[in-house]
C-alpha cells in the first residue's frame, strides 16, 4: 500500500482506535475485538510491550483490505523505522520532529505529528507532512479545525484526544480529517478479551453512520 493509498484509507475508515496495550497480549486481543467492531485504522502505540511485534503479527493475522495498521507514540527517527521495518503503514508522534518527517519521507509513509498551535503546523506542512494530529483534542477543540481552516484551509488534521461519542459530530461537522479514539474503546473492559471493547467499538462505528447520514 503507497502512501496516497494509506491516507485515502485512513479517511474512509476515518475512525482510528489508538491502541495502548498493558502487554503484547492484551493489545492484540484488543486489536482484535477492535476490529470485529468495524474499526479499521489501528494505531499501536510505543508505550505498548513489544509494539513492533504486535504491529507484525496483527499484519500477518488480519486478511482485510480495509484494514490500516500504524504505529503511535513514536518519540523519534530511530523508532519510526523500526515500525515501518515491521509493516506500520503510517507513523503518529505526540509531537513534530524533523528527523521522524525525514525517515518517513524517505519509506513513502505517512507521518501525522502532534500540533497544538498555528506555528507547529506550519513547521509539519514545511517538512512535508500531510495530515497533522490535534493533540490534546480535547484542549484543543473542534472549533479549533474551523479557526486554523480560515487562514490555513488545505491543511488536513487529525484530532486525537477526548475524541467521545458525544463530541463527535462536531469533530466531524468542523472538517476533521479523521479522529483518533484511545480509552473510550477500553472503557470497562477487564482485559484484552472482554466483549466490551467490540461493543464500544460498535457505538462508534453506529454514531459515525447516524453523523454521515
């Protein structure tokens, strides 16, 4: 998958479940109830046990082309390619960094940094990154997407962050390009397998429907 394929994917899906496993194990059992629900961007993040081997065996298991496996948390270059060494097919940072645009610009793949602020979108749009994640989402806000669309409208932004069921039609309303959705999908779950993780995943997957229609 190219890179202009996995951005198209990524806002098709448009919901993305960020993943922060207690253990290898409990992140793939959740991947996988995730997945039953009708998510299909999976973010993996690097606070995860073993992350880039979680990422390789949710590859090697999953046989769905809907399906957009990337990593999260990622703090620098040598992280980044590590995960796309093991198949993320796009790269999340909590923060921009010029070395983790670089690495990604040279492996075709999306990187999507953390910006808070006009000057560090900018700085990301320089760098040649596509998609910027809103990060903290819920500081931020929704409103924030139609404030930086006024001098800025061919920038595309990910909020990822108090992203919820009650907010997201807002998200959505104000022109985001996809939302990252973190404990909200584990809210009450026991474990990797409690059944609750796909129940949440499915209220999502029904509010979103409801929003497009």
């Amino acid at each position: 998958m190219n890179k202009w394929q996995t951005l198209q994917k990524l806002q098709d899906n448009y919901l993305v479940a960020v993943v922060r496993g207690k253990s290898k194990e409990h992140a793939i059992s959740a991947i996988q109830q995730i997945i039953e629900g009708g998510i299909y961007n999976i973010e993996v993040t690097f606070t995860t046990p073993q992350a880039e081997d979680v990422i390789a065996e949710i590859i090697e298991q999953v046989n769905d082309e809907k399906v957009v496996i990337g990593a999260g948390t990622v703090m620098d270059a040598i992280t980044a390619r590590i995960a796309i060494l093991n198949g993320a097919s796009y790269i999340v940072s909590p923060h921009f960094d010029k070395e983790i645009a670089k690495i990604c610009n040279l492996y075709s793949t999306p990187y999507l940094p953390g910006c808070g602020s006009v000057t560090e979108i900018t700085q990301a749009m320089e760098a040649g990154v596509d998609v910027v994640k809103l990060f903290p989402g819920d500081l931020l806000g929704p409103n924030f997407i139609k404030n930086i669309h006024g001098p800025i409208p061919n920038v595309a932004m990910m909020p990822s962050g108090g992203v919820s069921i009650e907010n997201l039609a807002e998200w959505v309303k104000k022109g985001a390009f996809a939302v990252g959705i973190g404990s909200a999908l584990l809210k009450g779950a026991s474990d990797g397998n409690d059944p609750v993780i796909k129940e949440n995943t499915q209220a999502f997957v029904k509010k979103l429907e409801e929003v497009r229609r």
